[in-house]
C-alpha cells in the first residue's frame, strides 16, 4: 500500500478523511462517534482504533503513526510494502 507508506513517512500530511477511508479497506470497521472521535475496530483481532482530527482537517501525527504501528503488527502489510 503506497498511501500507507507515504503515512509511515510523512504523519504529519495526513488528511483525516484519508486516513479514516485508509484502514477502512485493512477489516477495520466504523463503530461510532463520540464527540469528534471517529471509533473503529478490526473484523478478527478487535483491535481498537480511536481517530480526532485536528482543527486544519488533517489527522494527528501520533495517530497516524499508531494506526500505521497496528496495521504492520496485525501483518496486513507484507514485507515488500513496509518502507
């Protein structure tokens, strides 16, 4: 996944959307909103992610960083993709 590369590399130019409709397609489903926090969870681990935007409409670095850390740690990324 080269949009998840580019993620890995450069958190901090994520727009929110993008990442939201990013791990949507990794089993990762939409469960709610709290407030502005924009809940998912994996099909088979139910590994939890929570999402904020921040006030530019782009996601949070760190939050990219651990989506991107789960997604490599559930493997479904292969090594080839992986930067």
């Amino acid at each position: 996944m080269r949009r998840l590369e580019q993620w890995a590399r450069h958190p901090h130019n994520v727009r929110f959307v993008d990442l939201c409709h990013g791990v949507e397609p990794l089993d990762f489903t939409f469960t709610g909103i709290t407030g502005s926090h924009h809940k998912y969870e994996h099909l088979v681990t139910h590994s939890k992610l929570v999402l904020t935007p921040d006030r530019t409409g782009k996601a949070k670095a760190y939050q990219v960083r651990q989506a991107y850390t789960l997604v490599v740690e559930l493997g479904l990324l292969s090594s080839e993709e992986e930067p």
